[in-house]
C-alpha cells in the first residue's frame, strides 16, 4: 500500500461501510449476551475465531491471495494477534460479569486511545480541536444515552474492569497496526493474524477457566443462528472491511465512529425487549451526530 493510496479524509464509501459494521456490532453484542445461557463466553468467542479463520483461508484461496509472505511483519501482526485475542476474551468474559449497557460504555472508550497514542507515530493522524471536540462529545453523548441503566444495573467491578481493558487493547490494536509494517499489509493478511492467534488461544483459555462445552445437538436454533452470524458477519466480514478501511482512511476518524456502536445496541434491545426509546436515547444521537460531523471536518 502506498501513500498515494490513502486518503485523508472519510468519503461516502467509508461512510455507508462503518454505517453497516457499527450496526452489526450494535446487534452482536445484544446476541453474544443473549446466547451465553447456551454456550459460554469465552467458547463463543473461541468458535467465532476458529469459524472465521476458517472462512477467511478459503476466501484467501479463492481470490489467489498468500497469507504467508516474508515482509517483515511477523512480530508486529503476531503483537496485534495478541492484542486482539486479549480484547475478546475480555468482552465475553465482562458481557458474563456485568450488563451489556456498561461493558458497551466502557469498551468503547477505544477511540481515546487511538487519538490519544498515534498521533505520536503517525503524524497524518493528528487531531485538531475541534475533532476533539467532537470525540467528547460522540463520548458524551453515549454516557448519557446509558446514564440510567449505570444506576440501576448491579454490575460487578470486575466486568468494568475487563471491558475498561478490552477498549485499551482495541485502541492499542488500531495503533499497532497504522504505526508498523501493517499499514503496508493487505486487509486479508492483517485480519488473519489477529484471527489465526485467537482461534489457537481462546480455545485453550475457554478450557482453562474450566468452561463447559455444551453437545452442538443441545444447541437452540437461536444459539446456531447467532453464532453462525458472529462468526460469518462479526469475525470475518466486518472484521474484514475493517482491516481494509484502516489501510486506506485515518484511524482516528474511523474509531471515532464507533461510537454509534452503543447507540445502535440501545435501539435494536428497544426493539428486540420492547424497551421504550426514550428522549434521552433522541438527545444522545444528536448528540453522536454532531460529533461525527466535528470529527471528520477537513
């Protein structure tokens, strides 16, 4: 990838594709929650990464794509595997210890990181003032959407803790992979090194903390349904569009995005539990707006 390549600001490409991701994740969390009755959390993270792995080497394959390339990348992809890996067994282990609305708020504190650590690698990423102004707010405006449930959620400690470390690892992700020889690696290699290290990791982890393995036949079809869609959707599609992006746009912008992750989640469980949209919920997504449009000025 070259530096003519790249852009320095968001298009309506990029636009319409962290549109479609943030609302897909906005729905995987509210599904991961849903089916840890079934299937416990690191085992759900644990197939999705082995299932995407899977996918993205045949995908490989088909478009004639090597994953294995001497490029000087190896310990830089393998730091961002261990990164990424550490990330998801932090969320499904938070999403089992505390409510989805806090691990939501606290996992996605990820942008900070990002705006705060790679302007210092990258110079083409710093952010003015009123980009900044716009990520507390798009911050700002997810606090308050959740503001209540913080209150009357009996969350434990431990699950705040764990998805406070699950955004530190995602930022940290985004800036190993702008600052290193990764910004030079294709989408498909990129995606591979993360997935590859999580699919040889969490298994072992899920077995380590003594998780029981339910028979597939024991499975609802609820349970198939929602793992088929983290795993196809979530882990490799998404994920894989993600990469791509990251490659080609500012990172900062793009996590800067994120924030209608949380967003979207509130709408789909109002819709899903037939919660009540509230007006707080209409103010925060004024507010998220605002945001983004102070975020991606010129």
């Amino acid at each position: 990838m070259t530096a003519t390549q790249r852009k320095d600001h968001l298009d309506s490409v990029a636009y319409a594709l962290l549109l479609a991701c943030c609302l897909f994740w906005g729905l995987q969390q509210v599904m991961a929650k849903a089916t840890i009755v079934e299937v416990p959390p690191v085992l759900q993270s644990a197939v999705r990464a082995v299932g995407a792995t899977l996918l993205l080497m045949l995908w490989c394959r088909w478009r004639g794509i090597a994953l294995w390339v001497s490029d000087g990348s190896l310990w830089a992809g393998l730091l961002a595997g261990a990164l990424f890996t550490f990330e998801f067994a932090c969320i499904y282990l938070a999403l089992q210890n505390t409510g989805a609305a806090r691990v939501t708020v606290f996992l996605y504190t990820s942008p900070f990181w990002v705006a705060a650590l790679l302007p210092l690698f990258v110079r083409s990423e710093q952010l003015g003032r009123m980009q900044w102004l716009g990520l507390t707010c798009a911050f700002g405006a997810v606090v308050f959407a959740l503001w209540g449930g913080l209150h009357t959620q009996g969350a434990g400690r431990l699950g705040d803790v764990l998805a406070l470390l699950a955004g530190a690892s995602w930022g940290l992700t985004t800036v190993v992979i702008r600052s290193t020889r990764l910004a030079r690696v294709g989408a498909e290699r990129l995606l591979f090194y993360q997935l590859a290290s999580s699919a040889v990791v969490l298994p072992l982890v899920s077995l380590a903390l003594g998780e029981s393995w339910p028979a597939p036949a024991n499975l609802s079809e609820f349970a198939w349904a929602s793992l088929f869609l983290q795993t196809a959707v979530g882990a490799f599609a998404s994920y894989l569009v993600w990469m791509w992006m990251l490659t080609r746009y500012p990172a900062a912008k793009m996590s800067a995005f994120v924030f209608l992750t949380p967003v979207f989640a509130l709408i789909i469980a109002a819709l899903w539990l037939k919660e009540p949209i509230t007006l707080q919920m209409v103010i925060a997504l004024a507010l998220v707006a605002v945001g983004m449009v102070l975020v991606n000025r010129r």
